[in-house]
C-alpha cells in the first residue's frame, strides 16, 4: 500500500513545536498534580506520551526524520502484524531509525517470554510532510488521538492546555513565555527565575520535584 500524506501542513518543524508547548503546560502543572509524572517526558531526542486509558506512543526527532509509533492496549491489528510492517513504503533511514530509537520505547513481553515492539500504527516525516501506512481516519483511531493538542496551532493548543489543566493566568503566562522563548532559540539555556517559579503557584515538594525533572528534560533549569 502506498503511504499517506495524513496533513500538508504538518512537518517535523510544526510537530516538534506542539511537543514542546505540551512538555511546558505539563512541567508547570505537574507541580500540582504529581501522579500526572507519567503523561509527558522527553529521553533525548525521544518524546513519551501516554494517557490513562492506556495508549501511549514516542516520537523521534532526528536531523532529517521524525518517526512516530503508538500503541493503544486491547487493540489488535492482523493487517499488520509485525511492527516494521507499519513503515511499510518509508525511506531507509527512516526504518534505521524507527529500530534503533523509536519502537524501543513500545516493548512488550508475549505469552512465550519473547520481548518485541507492539503498535497499533505509525508514521514518520521530513522538514516537509509526514506520512503513514493508515489513513488519517485509521491513524487516529489506532493511536495518532494522543497528539490532538501537539497538532493543533498555537493559539487553540494553548486553550486546550488551559482547559485541561485548568490553569490561571499566572501559569498560562509563564507557559507563552517560555514556549517562545524555547521555539525561537531551541538550543539555548533556559533558566527559570525566582519569579518564574513562584509563577508555578504550588508549593507542594513531590510536585516540584517532579516538575524541575520535567523542565529538566527539555533544557530548561531552575535558578539556584
């Protein structure tokens, strides 16, 4: 099966971008609410998303590429049955990455004690299009949902993160603030002052703990 444009005005520049703007709403609101730790965290170029309900999926920002793979529990897919078989139609080096980093955050252990990775779809990308093996409507439903809010423009991501986190002013402030500062020097250090913590509005210790981590990931420190 030929592979699939899901959306031509989204690349790996706009998807990279909708990660980071999750990652910071998440930083800031998990101060309050730790038990959240689990639904957002970066391991170098390796961007984690899981929800409550059991999917989850990573995506890998390479130089050149972005692979994406997900996971939704309770959901088979005998069309596919092996996970490489979802980048079926994609460039070499995206396979190369896909085993390499991707597919080895969604391991799982069958009935035999074999360890492989298991996913429900995928897609993978350039700085141009991304693409997949399922249709926009399969991708979706078999696990893309996870990135809703990371697809969205800024402005609706931003309301969308609000809502959820029902976050004040203060922290949807901080929250613009540091999304700009973040997408415009990517590599440069990030130090929250003073202010900026107290912006956070919690004093709970487990919840900054987790939130310095948090920032931690993606190269944003605290001022001592």
């Amino acid at each position: 099966m030929k592979p699939v444009i899901l959306n031509h005005s989204l690349n790996k520049t706009a998807l990279w971008n909708g990660c980071m703007l999750a990652s910071i709403a998440h930083a800031i609101m998990v101060a309050h609410d730790p038990e959240l730790a689990y639904e957002h965290s970066w391991d170098g170029q390796n961007y984690n998303v899981v929800d409550s309900s059991g999917g989850r999926g990573t995506v890998t920002f390479d130089d050149n590429y972005i692979v994406g793979a997900f996971r939704v529990e309770g959901v088979s897919r005998p069309d596919r049955p092996a996970a490489i078989d979802f980048f079926a139609g994609a460039p070499k080096e995206v396979l190369e990455l896909a085993k390499e980093e991707t597919l080895a955050y969604l391991l799982e252990e069958d009935e035999d004690g074999t360890v492989s990775p298991l996913i429900t779809t995928a897609f993978w990308g350039d700085r141009g299009t991304l693409s997949s093996a399922d249709s926009i409507v399969r991708f979706v439903r078999y696990g893309g949902y996870l990135l809703e809010e990371q697809f969205m423009d800024t402005e609706a991501a931003i309301e969308a993160w609000r809502e959820y986190y029902e976050m004040n002013e203060a922290q949807v402030q901080l929250l613009t603030s540091l999304y700009a500062r973040k997408i415009q020097h990517p590599e440069d250090p990030i130090a929250l002052t003073r202010r900026e913590i107290d912006m956070i509005g919690s004093d709970n210790p487990e919840g900054l703990s987790e939130s310095r981590t948090s920032f931690a990931e993606i190269g944003i420190a605290w001022e001592e």
